[in-house]
C-alpha cells in the first residue's frame, strides 16, 4: 500500500504570458498517511507533448513528511512563449526515498493549455505627437505654478507626528481630518526611539484638501510587509499566494456560510494590505456547508467506527499509530473529536493500534530464554512455562498463540519447553520439569516478583 495519499489537486494549469514565458502553478495536498516519519522525494511527470525542463517543485524536492501530515506542493511551470498551442498533462509523483522501486504516488493529472501566440501588429511611422507633449508639458508646468502659489497662501497643513507612538499620531492627523493607512515598520536609519514614528508621508507642512490626503507613517520596530489580500480563492491557492509573500499559514478554519461560495475563503486575519511581520501566521477562514454531531468513536473496531462515521456522511482517513495494549484495529484517536460539530461530507481522521505480531519461537525452535527475550522484543509477554519429554532438549516445542496472529501488546504466550533429558521420540524415561534458571528469568521479564510458578508434573 503506498505510503502517500494525494487526495485532491487542480484540473488546470493557468497560465499567464510575462517577459517571454506562459508562467502558471498547481497546488498539491500530500499526505503521510503511515504512523512514522518518512523522507518524500517530489517530481512532476509530464503526458503528451509537454517537456519536463518546464516544471519544477518549488523548494526542495527532497524533505521529511511527519507521521499523518498534510503538506502543501507547488509545481512552478515556465514555458517559453515561442512554444506551438496546444495542450498536455502533468502529475505530481511523492515517492518514499526509503523505498523508491515500489512505494510512490501520482496526483490526479492537470491539464496545461498552452495559448497561441499573438503576433506584433504591424507598426506604422508614428505621428510627432512631441509636438502635442511639449505644448502640454508648458501648460502643465503653468497650472502646477499657479497651484503652488494658491498652496502656499494659504490652506490646512499636515500637522507633524514623528516621535509619536501610532496610535496618538493617528488620533492627531484624524482631527485634522486625514485619513491615516496602515502601520508600517521598518528598521529606522538612526537611534531613533522604538516603537515610534520616524517617518511620515506626506511630510509635515504639506498643504492640501484633508479628504483628498491618506498619510501613511512608518514606525520603528522590525520590518512588516504587507499581507496579500487572498479572499475568493480556494484554501490551497490561497495558501500557496500568503506563503510566497513570506507568510505562514494556519490550518483552515471550517465555518458554515451558505451565502458565501463553498471551499472559498471569506475571512482572513491579518485583513488584506494589513502590515504583519514577515513568518507571522496568517489565519484563513473557509465557507463550508451542513455540520452534523460526530459520533465518539474511539475504543471501537475501525471497521464498526468506519461505518459509524460513513453513516453519517463523513469520509474516513485511518492511519496506524504505537501499540497501546488495545486489540489491533481499535481506534486511539479521532479529529475531529466526538461530540463535536464538523461539516457533514468532512474528512474523520482516526489513528488505530496496529497491536503486536506474535513471533514464531518453533520454526526453527528456540531455547527458553531466547524465546521469551524474542517475546519481549515484539511487544507479546510471556504467560505460563510448561515442560515436555518430548522433543530436543531445552528448545521451545510448542507455543499458545499461532506465529503471525496480530494480538494487542502485552498479551501473554504459553510454552512448552522439553526437559535437558527429553529426546526427540520420547522413547527414554525423563523427569520433566523447567529449569529454575528459567523460571525465574519468566517471572522477572513478566513482574511476578521472583515467585515460582506451579508447574505440572
């Protein structure tokens, strides 16, 4: 079974012509979906007529996937825009760097269309329009006068807020009737005071219409930018757009809203044009559907809790996590949690206990304390230690639990070890007993204290 999933991805490739290329992304969601970390190594694999030099995996294309995670790819394409029209496919391939021959998988294929190329209009000898610019170059130099003349007779002025924290400069240049934007921050060029504003545009002085004037100030402080605005778009492609500005992304966040389009983001924090710092995370809000009461399903079979949550319209992802004691397929975990309000149609992730393999202790046969040491190291315990006549001296020849059978962690196993005068036939009389060596080494490895078990005769 392969050890990646990639659930969903894009039908299309958009493409846009710039500085002689169609340039477009595709956003992937790749999911580990094993109970251990696993190194992925990523690929774009091209059907038809495309070339692989124009795609590319953006970032490395090698890197860890922890146990259950979903990360977020994106396939960059650069074609040149000299290339015919026409159309071709392409699929992400994850492939575990562990097992490379046999453990990878594709994404669902995109489809790439590549436009016509729009040929140049026939250029025609231009007409002097310098002419007209140099007679509208001296009338715009005579009204700019004459408006700096009215300027400085007279008019509001922006008031000076530099030394001021944000808020009081807002608060002043708002009397006065001035919009203020966004805070900005940057490293000052000199000591000045933290938290401050150092810079004010326009400058203080500058005459003007109050309602015709947004006065943007930069503060002291660590350099923010500005958080692009993704609302409308689908989370992974908002995701890709926030993380390329230098964002981080959180989870997205469910909400049912029947008037907003479902799987768009309708709400982001910090809003659009909003000044954040740079790797600050940037919360997006996503319209979905009906929720209905997720049933509490752990402690159940993954197969009974499977068709619990199928029942009532969610989709299942099940994924192995560590042997609990727990019988093998029982659920340890559940997300969203029982009791809980999720979309109906959602995804349930549920973690199992994969439980312990018993180990085969008589093909080859071991002696005694190799088998309960053999026990031990595949999680099993060891339960009561019997004795034979039969069989070759102190090796195991026979075992409670079948070889193979999937049993929950720390369940005990019962042997049968024949005695240091036991023979393959069983022809010679033997005293059959355990060795007391033996015996104490069983009571140690399961906790009983060193007390003798009563052994048969």
């Amino acid at each position: 079974m392969p050890s990646f999933e990639i659930p969903d991805g894009p039908t299309t490739v958009a493409l846009k012509t710039e500085a002689g290329f169609h340039k477009g992304s595709a956003v992937f969601n790749v999911t580990n979906k094993t109970g251990e970390g696993l190194t992925a190594r990523f690929s774009v694999q091209v059907q038809g007529p495309g070339k692989a030099e124009w795609y590319s995996v953006q970032g490395e294309p090698e890197h860890p996937v922890a146990a259950g995670e979903t990360q977020t790819v994106t396939v960059q394409a650069k074609i040149p825009a000299a290339t015919p029209a026409g159309e071709h496919r392409i699929k992400l391939r994850v492939t575990n760097v562990n097992d490379p021959d046999n453990d990878s998988t594709d994404s669902t294929a995109a489809t790439v269309k590549i436009p016509a190329v729009v040929k140049p209009p026939v250029k025609k000898k231009p007409f002097p329009w310098w002419i007209i610019a140099v007679a509208g170059g001296v009338l715009v130099l005579v009204i700019g006068v004459i408006v700096a003349v009215v300027l400085m007779s007279g008019g509001p002025k922006v008031p000076k807020v530099i030394g001021m924290d944000y808020a009081s400069a807002v608060a002043e240049l708002q009397k006065g009737g001035y919009a203020v934007a966004p805070e900005i921050r940057a490293k000052p060029p000199g000591n000045e005071p933290a938290d401050k504003v150092f810079l004010q545009d326009p400058v203080a002085g500058t005459k003007g219409d109050p309602k015709t004037i947004t006065v943007k100030l930069t503060v002291a402080g660590a350099a923010t930018a500005a958080v692009p605005g993704v609302i409308g778009l689908e989370y992974p492609d908002a995701a890709a757009v926030i993380e390329k500005a230098g964002f981080k992304v959180g989870p997205a966040i469910e909400e049912v809203s029947p008037e907003n389009a479902l799987g768009k983001v309708f709400k982001q924090e910090p809003a659009a044009d909003a000044q954040a710092a740079p790797g600050s995370e940037v919360k997006l809000t996503v319209a979905v559907g009906e929720t209905v009461a997720v049933p509490n399903v752990t402690g159940k079979p993954l197969v009974a809790a499977q068709a619990l949550l199928e029942e009532r319209g969610f989709s299942v992802a099940a994924a192995a996590g560590k042997p609990s004691g727990q019988q093998p397929d029982a659920v340890l975990t559940q997300d969203p949690a029982g009791d809980t309000k999720a979309p109906k149609g959602g995804v349930v992730r549920l973690t199992t206990d994969p439980g312990v393999v018993v180990p085969d202790l008589v093909g080859p046969q071991l002696d005694g304390i190799a088998g309960i040491q053999t026990l031990k190291n595949a999680g099993a315990d060891i339960g009561t230690i019997g004795s034979s006549c039969r069989g070759a001296p102190n090796k195991i020849v026979s075992q409670s639990i079948e070889p193979k059978t999937r049993v929950a962690s720390g369940t005990r196993v019962n042997i049968v070890v024949a005695s240091a005068t036991a023979s393959p036939t069983a022809s010679v009389l033997c005293r059959s007993f355990v060795d007391v060596r033996l015996q104490d080494f069983g009571n140690q490895v399961r906790g009983v204290n060193n007390a003798r078990l009563v052994l048969p005769k």
